[in-house]
C-alpha cells in the first residue's frame, strides 16, 4: 500500500516534549517527559533554548547513527542516493512527489 504524504509544511519548531517523545521513541531517553522535567532541566541548564538545543542535537545524533548503519545494509547505489534525497527534501520541508510504501 502507497501513502502519499500531501500535508503542507510546519514551520513550527518542535517542543521539548516532541523532542523528548522522538528519543524515547528510538530508546534514547527515559526520563518522564512532563512538564516539570523539562522545566526543571532547562533551570538546571540556564534557559529552555538551550535545553532545546541539546535535545534538537540528541536526536539528530541519534538518527544520523540510524543512518549510518541503514547506508551500510547493502542496498544498492541508486538506492542510498534516492533515501539521501529524502533526507535532504525533508530538511526542505518539501513533500513534492513524495510517496512512502508501507
């Protein structure tokens, strides 16, 4: 089954709490995610920009390793360079012509 993906982009920035959801989601983070955690780390790191950014950083770490090691499973060329378009389209938020199988 095709899902065409034909939302139009967010330009808002993700909260912590989404942040946080994505590590946890790829088993990178096991605090509570509530509210008084997140208030409490951005206090002890002296404002939540900066908790935010340490988080936005996190994640991206952790999904350029996932990255890592789905380029290394032997798929072919023409294959990688395609996943790596997709990185870069959505870093462009773009979905033009975007179709996902699942």
């Amino acid at each position: 089954m095709t899902k065409c993906i034909n939302q139009q982009p967010d330009d808002t920035p993700a909260t912590v709490t989404q942040l946080a959801a994505a590590l946890a989601a790829l088993g990178h983070y096991e605090g509570t995610n509530s509210d008084t955690e997140h208030a409490r780390e951005a206090a002890r790191l002296c404002g939540e920009s900066y908790y935010r950014l340490l988080l936005v950083n996190a994640l991206l770490g952790h999904a350029e390793g996932e990255a890592l090691h789905a380029d290394g499973t032997g798929v072919p060329a023409n294959q990688v360079l395609a996943a790596h378009r997709q990185a870069l389209a959505a870093v462009g938020r773009s979905t033009i012509g975007l179709s996902l199988s699942f």
